[in-house]
C-alpha cells in the first residue's frame, strides 16, 4: 500500500535565531540541517521507487535534494505546501511575535479556522492551497498497479495543521 509521507524540513538559520520566517525562498539549512536531512534519508530508504518533492522556500529544496541523493532520486519542489505565512510577523524574533502567531494557531486548533495571522493567513487560507495539492498526489501516486510512496518536505506547522485536518483530529 503507498503511503503519503509529510516530512519537515532540516534546521535553518532562522530556526536557531527562533526568527519567524515563512516568506519564499526563506533561510537556508544549517550543517546540522543538512546533516538531518542525510540521515532521515539513510534511515528511510523506500522498498521501492518512491516520488519525492518538497516545497519551493529552499530549506525544503535542500533537504529534499539531500534525501534524493543517498536514494538516487530526482526531486521537484511544487507550489501550494509551504509554511503558513507569518505577515506581519515575518523575521520577528521577539517573543510577542511569537506568542501571536501561537495565540492564532491555537485559536485554529480551538474551531476558529478564519482568525488570521496580521497581514497574514488563516487556516482556512492555509488548507485551501494545501489540500488540492495532496489530493492530486494520492490520485497521481498512490493508487493503481504503479501507486508509489510519495515523501513531501515541506514546514512544521503546515504539516501538523494538514495532517490534523486530514485526520479528523478535532481541538475542541
């Protein structure tokens, strides 16, 4: 059976300066970024031939394109699976940043999927571009005499928001 794999991108810059960065191409990975992104490729060979894209900000790209290298497998970064976009938050590293953009996540996960992050989107935002693109990838890969395992990199909390809608994991 394939299987749809979300896997986050490795560390950035940005993620040890804890500098809200969400806007394209964004922070590249750090050593120990690409370091991760070797090993989760070491440690998860596919049985078979697998797809593997990721988002188009370039810590996905690289990680995606480290992955592909110890599998030997070309990569392809497609549009609509980046992070959820910061607005007016974005390359803040002040904790009130930080704290908003939380408060936003947890009033999405609390029922309230049209609170907007400032300048930002909401999660309905967010699960209108996201979505349309895994269900084109479950029709194109993972079904049929060649389905295929399909490994999307992309960003933290896109992946939790996506798979806790597509799980039926209701925050009430």
């Amino acid at each position: 059976m394939a299987r749809l794999h979300l896997v986050r991108h490795g560390e950035t810059t940005s993620n040890v300066m804890r500098r809200l960065d969400t806007a394209l191409p964004g922070a590249a990975l750090t050593d120990f970024g690409a370091r991760q992104g070797v090993r989760f490729g070491l440690e998860n060979v596919p049985e078979q031939h697998a797809v593997l894209l990721s988002s188009r900000a370039l810590r996905a790209r690289q990680t995606a394109e480290l992955i592909g290298s110890v599998w030997d497998v070309e990569t392809a970064a497609i549009d609509g699976v980046h992070e959820v976009q910061a607005g007016e938050l974005e390359d803040r590293t002040d904790d009130d940043a930080h704290g908003t953009f939380r408060e936003i996540l947890d009033r999405w996960y609390s029922g309230d999927p049209d609170a907007p992050i400032p300048g930002g989107e909401s999660l309905t935002m967010v699960l209108e571009r996201y979505l349309p693109v895994v269900t084109d990838l479950a029709q194109r890969y993972l079904s049929g005499p060649d389905a295929r395992d399909v490994y999307l990199v992309s960003h933290g909390a896109a992946i939790r928001l996506v798979a806790a809608h597509l799980a039926g994991i209701d925050g009430k």
